[in-house]
C-alpha cells in the first residue's frame, strides 16, 4: 500500500508543476506531484505538507506527493485496482481532472470527459469506468457519500466514508458495506461514530 512514508513536512525548496523539493531536516525529498497539487503548493520556502505513497519497484523507488487525502485515495484506487494503470498514468488522470470531476464522470459513464485526459485515450477511459464500476463497485459508494454530504447526515456521512476507506483498504464495496452494517448494529462505534472508528471495528471483527 505504499505506506512506508505516509506524509512530509519540511521547507519548499523547488515546485514545479509536476514535482516538488522538501527540505526535511536538511535531506531533500523529490516528491512526483499531480498539477492539482501544484496548484495549493504555497511559495518556494514556506512550509508544506504533502500526504505521501512510497512506490517502490525493482527497478525504482519513487515518492508521490498529494495535497489532499482524496487525491491520494483515488491515486492509490487506480494503480490497485485498475488493470494497465501505473502511478504515471494515475498521476495524469489527477492532474487532468478535479478528483470531484472524475467520480462525477465514472459515476455517469462519462467515457468521453475521460478520455479527453492527456495520455489516456477511449479504451483505458473505458477500462477505468468498467472496472471502478463493476469489479470494485466504488461507485455507489461515491453516490452515497454525495447524498449524505447534501443533506449533512453526520452518521450516514461517517459511515460511507468508512465504506470508502474500507474499499481503498482491499474491499469490495458489499463486503464494506457489510462490515459497516454490522458494526452500527452492534453498537460497537457508539452513538457518534467517526469513520476511523467503524474502519477499526470492522476490522477488528474481520469484515
């Protein structure tokens, strides 16, 4: 998963639109970084954290840099759970698109918003729509994470997001909602419940 480094903090020393240098107590971080990043970087010598995913291959080691944990959940949704993309094309979809934009266009099988992304092309937009829908059922999820924000649910809204970040741990979405159900039931997260609370007790009691 890529959490050998989770997050950085240190003094930007160099941003470019697709990478950025943090001085960390003197060692300089190279971190790849979607253009939806670039774009809430602060100026070159402020302070900044950037939420981290360590890719590490036989043949490279390389740090991703993310702004927001939604971005970094949807890097992490595309490289392990659709087939034929790398952290690079990851990296493009996120740049080309708001991550808010993307959901919206794999939630209406929007292929052509899609493909429109710069070094992705029909058939890959079409893999994407396919197997985020079909094979990981995300999109649902998606759906109710909407609705319950629109209408400021608080428990309904901790409980989609803890389907969400079940789904990002390896789920599929109903055996995350499942779990989720089944911790509401038992009144094991309480009467407020957070989402890293039910995520906790689903897995406590093995999903």
């Amino acid at each position: 998963m890529g959490g050998m480094i989770a997050f950085i903090r240190g003094q930007l020393v160099e941003a470019l639109p697709n990478h950025a240098v943090v001085d960390v107590h003197g060692v300089g971080y190279g971190v790849l970084i979607p253009l939806s990043t670039y774009d809430r970087l602060p100026q070159v010598g402020a302070e900044v954290k950037l939420l981290t995913h360590h890719h590490v291959t036989e043949r490279e080691v390389s740090l991703f840099g993310f702004g927001t944990s939604d971005e970094r959940d949807l890097f992490r949704l595309l490289i392990d759970r659709v087939s034929g993309i790398g952290p690079k094309m990851a990296l493009a979809v996120l740049s080309g698109l708001p991550v808010g934009d993307f959901k919206q266009a794999v939630i209406e099988h929007d292929v052509k918003t899609l493909a429109r992304i710069k070094g992705l092309g029909s058939k890959t937009a079409e893999r994407i729509v396919l197997e985020l829908k079909d094979k990981v059922g995300v999109v649902s999820a998606w759906k109710d994470a909407q609705s319950a924000r629109a209408t400021r649910d608080g428990p309904m809204e901790a409980q989609t997001d803890a389907v969400l970040g079940l789904i990002a741990l390896g789920f599929k979405q109903t055996e995350a909602q499942k779990a989720v159900a089944a911790v509401m039931k038992s009144g094991d997260a309480g009467s407020d419940p957070t989402p890293e609370r039910l995520i906790r007790e689903a897995l406590r009691s093995g999903g």
